[in-house]
C-alpha cells in the first residue's frame, strides 16, 4: 500500500506541472514543424485574433520601428528616387506596411505599397482595413509556391517569413528578385536561441495574444534561421553586398543589395 502511494503522488505532481516544464529541443538545427497559421484557409474570430497578436508583438519588440528605419534610411540614401515602390512579403493584416507608410510620409518619401499574403482571409481584413490609403494594395498569393512570382518593385521587406523557406531555398529566391530588377531586400526575422524560446514561453502567459500566436511563437522560434546560417546562405548567393545586424529581443535585420 505504501509503494501505491508514493507512485500516485508522483504521477500527480508531473501532470499538475507539465505545461510549466520545457520540452527537450535540439536549437543546434532548424525545425520544420507547420505553423498553425501555415493553414491558408484559417478564418474568422482565430484568425482575426492572431493577427492582432501579431501586430502587438511587432510593435512591443521594436520590429515594426526597426524596419521602417532602415527602409527610410535606404530611401533617403537614393534621392535620386522620385517614388519607391514597395513590397511586404507574407503581409499578414498589413500593420507592418502601415507602419513604414507613416514613417516615410512623414520624412517625405513618395512610396506605394503592395502587400502579398497566400491567405485570402487576411488580405481581404487588411484591404477593408486601410481601404482609405490610396498608396497600399494587397493581393492574395502563395509565396512559397514554385511558380510565385515576384512582382516587378524597388524593395522587398519580409517580417517573420523567411524562416519559411528551406536553406537551399533563399539563394533561389534571391535569384529571382534580381531577375527582376529589384535592387534591395530587408528581411526582419526572429533569431533562433534557446534563451529566446524560454523568455518567450514565459512571457507570453501576460502578454493580451492569442493562444494561437503563443504556440505559433514558439514554432517560429525553432524554425528561425540563426546569423551564422544567415551569413553562410548570403555569402554563397550572388549578391553585391549585404549586412545582418543583431536587434533587441532576439532579432535579426538582413539588408541585401542585389
């Protein structure tokens, strides 16, 4: 009776603090797990949570400031430039173009803006959404499709969707956007670290997101492309000159001339 107990106490104790213990993960390698939000044909009250999640995300880790700075900083370097054209691969809700809209207006940047999503759910909340933007455009495709083709543009920014590519599918990418004219490429990612994961599991129990975005986060996370691996792939692509620079909360921001 006694060697009953003591096992019934145990097999308690674990499944009362099993959500609270940290799964064994490999962070040396990328994971290929899908994403809840990988699913194109997500709709309604969930999905109109996430992306109020995610636009909360990208606004209190600095993503959305970080890359409206550096797009701006690119402009202003090419005066010569009268209007930039630009496009937001993987848009989401469109916050992020928003955003960086703002921002050029209000440095008197001339720019129009397409935002391209493979969820025709999410492009259709973004275009009611900013319908009043006159410069802002969405349109609904599946980028990771092999006969995606990327529209004739000045810069392409991406915000947490790299990292949906396979290693050998950047370089591919890439070639493409230089096929088509496209001189300049800013990638805002996530950084894959153990650290990251833990702080952002943890976090994420006070953070007003979704129960969606806070299992996605951490796929992300695992799936996330480190600097090394970054540097490694840009350095074998045929590329004029880029830089990846480390940015709070375990961030990347890759700016590629092609």
């Amino acid at each position: 009776m006694k060697f009953s107990f003591k096992c019934k106490v145990i097999i308690n104790i674990e499944t009362k603090e099993n959500k609270y213990l940290l799964p064994i993960l490999n962070f040396n390698k990328r994971a290929h797990s899908s994403e809840q939000l990988d699913n194109l044909s997500l709709s309604g009250e969930v999905l109109l949570q996430t992306l109020s999640s995610l636009k909360f995300i990208n606004k209190i880790f600095g993503n959305h400031k970080h890359l409206a700075n550096s797009i701006l900083e690119y402009c202003q370097a090419n005066p010569e430039k009268k209007t930039f054209h630009i496009i937001d691969l993987g848009c989401g809700g469109g916050d992020s173009i928003h955003y960086i809209s703002k921002k050029l207006n209000q440095n008197n940047i001339k720019t129009s803006f397409l935002g391209i999503d493979g969820n025709p759910q999410s492009i259709a909340y973004a275009t009611s959404k900013y319908k009043d933007h006159n410069t802002i455009k969405f349109k609904t495709d599946n980028i990771l499709d092999e006969q995606f083709s990327i529209p004739k543009c000045d810069i392409v920014i991406s915000s947490h969707f790299v990292y949906h590519f396979k290693s050998n599918d950047l370089p591919i990418f890439l070639k493409k956007a230089q096929q088509k004219g496209i001189s300049h490429v800013i990638l805002s990612e996530l950084r894959r670290s153990k650290v990251a994961y833990i702080l952002f599991k943890y976090s994420s129990y006070i953070m007003p997101i979704s129960s969606l975005a806070k299992k996605d986060g951490l796929i992300a996370i695992q799936r996330a492309f480190t600097r090394s691996e970054l540097d490694f792939i840009l350095n074998e692509s045929n590329t004029k000159k880029y830089s990846i620079n480390k940015k709070p909360w375990f961030r990347t921001l890759t700016k590629i001339d092609l």
